[in-house]
C-alpha cells in the first residue's frame, strides 16, 4: 500500500518542474544571466549549503560518537558528492537545469511550434520510452542515446509547451491521462512487490517511466484549466495559496520532520498502526514544514532563501 501510494505521488517533482519551465522558458519574460546567477542559483546554492548543514547537525546529534570537526568534514565532502539526505537530490538537478537556462530560453525563443514539439517528442522518445523499455533489458543496454542523461529538460519543455497551448490538451484528456496512467502505476507497483520483480519497482518508481509522464502532464493540464477558477477568494483558494507560497520551504524541511518522529522519537508507523499511522505522519509533517517555512518567511535572510 505504501509503495502504491508513493508511487501515484511521483507526479510532484515534475509538475514542480513543468512550473518552472511554464515561468522561466517564456520568451516575453526577461532573464539574464546575472538573474540566474545572482537570484536562481544563488537561492538554491544557500539552501543546499544551509540545510545540509542543519541535516549534519541533525545526523550529528542522534550518532552521539562522531567528532564535530569530523562531522564538519563529513558534511563538506557529502555537499559535493551528494551525500546529505535523500530529498536533496532535486537542489542538485536544479542547479543544472538553472546553468542551461540560457540554451533552453534560446531554443524555446528561436524554435516554431514544430521544433519545439519535434524537440518534446525527441526528449520524450528517448529519456522516458527507451528508459521504460530498458528496465526490461535488465544487464543489457538500448545503444541509441542523445547526449542527455536525464528526463527532466522533458519536464522543463513540457511545462511551457502545456501551459502556452503549444501542446493543447483539454481537461477531458488531461482527467483521462491521470486516471488511466494512475490505474498502470497501482497494477505495476502491486505486481513488482507482491512478485518481488525488481525491474518493476524499480521501473515504476522512476520519473522517466512513461506512466509518470503521462500521470505529470494530466495533472499539470488539469491545473492549468482551474487558473480562472484558481481566482476566486476563496478560503481554500488562500490556503493552497499559502501552501504554493510556501512550498520550496515544505519541501526543504518535511523529511526533517519524519526522521524527528522515525529516528529521535523512535515511532515505527509499521509496528503502531501501519498503513494509516503513515498517512497520519505525512499530514503532521505538511503542517508542521508549513508553519515552519511560514514563520521563517518573515525572517529577512532565511526568506531569501525559502
């Protein structure tokens, strides 16, 4: 169940993603390369250099054995090899897509509609269709590559494609996408557990599978169809407005609320309720991570940052 659920939920880092595209790839919206590297990558480069450090000290408090100096050592060395916590992992791919910034912009600002939908399905052929089927060549490899190694720029496209109509997709096929791509990833999640098949959890916990793709582009279409509705001042539409203002800050700082409660309170959702106390547990970090980035908000070096 927890796998099924995780699983369905992959859709976040790209939609993520796609946003940032929708915002940073438009043409009309003027970026310089002192903007990327003065504001974007700065952001993200205190943020992985404040909060891996916080993780350390975290990691440092709960050892109880490991020197401070060889603590300061270890978290320098982890900053540059990606050896902080899990989650990190997207600062990293963000600076990246940050450094191509101005390539993406130029081919997005030079290309017609056809280039930039041949370059989509390039992107999409290659770093999620071949992907897939690699996953079922276990030890062997698909010789075809582009120069490429990820499927993220695929989001990043995407995204502005999507969201400038580029590539229309009404809400009836975006809810299709969703529903059909979120019914494949429960029936290969189940089967790759309940059969231990590696190469299907494997498969079906990557973002270039092509069910993640298609689940991430029919949510973002359907967002993309509440904008206008989106509008309205509504006490739920503040909230969700609060949370989208908040949420590079959830991001940071959700783990550090479940590794509080797994490894310092020593609360094991398996052995306490299972399935629902793990759900429980998500909930109490949403809205702690909230708060926190919330207040920190109003901290005026740390709202730089988050």
């Amino acid at each position: 169940m927890s796998m099924m659920v995780r699983n369905c939920m992959l859709w976040a880092v790209p939609c993520f993603i796609m946003v940032t595209g929708a915002l940073l790839l438009n043409p009309e919206k003027a970026i310089t390369l002192k903007d990327i590297y003065g504001r974007y990558i700065r952001r993200a480069l205190w943020a992985l250099v404040l909060f891996s450090f916080i993780f350390a000290l975290f990691d440092f408090a709960l050892d109880g054995t490991m020197g401070f100096g060889k603590m300061l050592v270890n978290w320098a060395v982890n900053l540059f090899t990606g050896g902080s916590w899990l989650h990190m992992w997207y600062l990293y791919m963000l600076i990246g897509l940050y450094v191509l910034l101005p390539v993406f912009r130029a081919i997005v600002k030079n290309a017609d509609d056809q280039i930039l939908k041949y370059t989509i399905l390039v992107l999409f052929l290659f770093q999620s269709v071949l992907a897939t089927i690699g996953f079922f060549l276990q030890n062997k490899t698909i010789a075809f590559y582009i120069p490429v190694s990820t499927v993220y720029p695929l989001y990043f496209f995407l995204g502005y494609a999507v969201h400038n109509d580029k590539i229309a997709i009404s809400r009836k096929s975006a809810l299709s996408m969703l529903i059909c791509s979120a019914i494949g990833l429960l029936a290969v999640t189940y089967v790759g557990v309940q059969y231990s098949n590696q190469m299907l959890v494997q498969m079906s916990s990557s973002y270039a599978f092509i069910l993640v793709v298609f689940q991430s582009v029919g949510i973002f279409a359907l967002l993309k169809t509440q904008e206008e509705k989106a509008a309205a001042d509504t006490k739920l539409n503040k909230v969700l407005y609060s949370i989208d203002a908040c949420s590079f800050g959830i991001y940071l700082m959700h783990v550090l609320v479940i590794y509080t409660v797994y490894r310092a309170l020593l609360i094991n959702p398996y052995g306490t309720g299972s399935f629902f106390v793990l759900l429980l547990i998500a909930v109490i970090a949403l809205g702690i991570s909230w708060a926190a980035t919330w207040l920190l908000k109003h901290v005026p070096w740390i709202k730089t940052i988050i």
